[in-house]
C-alpha cells in the first residue's frame, strides 16, 4: 500500500500527458513494477527478518541493475522507479524489524 500510495501520482502524471513516445515509454516501464516490487518487498522482508541485510542490499543492487530507467523511458519512469523502490525499502524494513523485534530478536 505504501509503494502504491507513493507513485499513484507519478503515475497519473504519466496517464495524464497527451498520447504519444514518452507515454508510451513510460507506461511500459511502469507495466511489471507490481510483481518487481511484491517480489522486492517479499525478499528484502525475508532477509531483514533473517538478520540478512547484507543479502537485501544485494537485492536492491541486482534491481537497480536488471530495472533501472534509462533516458529513453523518461524521467517519469526514473520518478516512478525511484520513488517506487524506496517505499519499498522503507516497508520492507518497518515490517523485518519489527517481525525480528517481536520474536526476541534485536531489529537488527
């Protein structure tokens, strides 16, 4: 809900704009960040929570080198990418620690 809420008005910057390249760039790049960003957020959890958060900086490494926007898609795709991927780290986060915290564990 948190990454949604951050980029729904990136997002409806995008759908707004008049038909044309950039739309249409942009809005293919931001077609598979709902499943990119539950597998994120899935992962980056599981290693927090594991006391991993070695392994989640690889996650999000490994993202921003298989994902990242390039000039071609706009700037509006680099917005929705960035904004994006730091909600879900914030989530991801708030959510392993306090899982760790609530089992005994130090949060981190």
């Amino acid at each position: 809900s948190l990454a949604k809420a951050a980029t729904d008005p990136v997002r409806a910057e995008v759908e707004s704009m008049r038909d044309g390249p950039e739309k249409t760039k942009a809005l293919d790049f931001m077609s598979g960040s709902k499943n990119i960003g539950l597998l994120e957020r899935g992962l980056l959890f599981a290693f927090i929570a594991a006391g991993q958060p070695e392994a989640a900086a690889l996650v999000l490494a490994a993202k921003s080198l298989a994902r990242v926007p390039t000039n071609d898609h706009g700037k509006h795709a680099s917005e929705y990418f960035l904004i994006g991927t730091l909600a879900s780290v914030i989530a991801s986060l708030a959510m392993g620690m306090a899982a760790r915290s609530a089992v005994g564990l130090p949060v981190l």
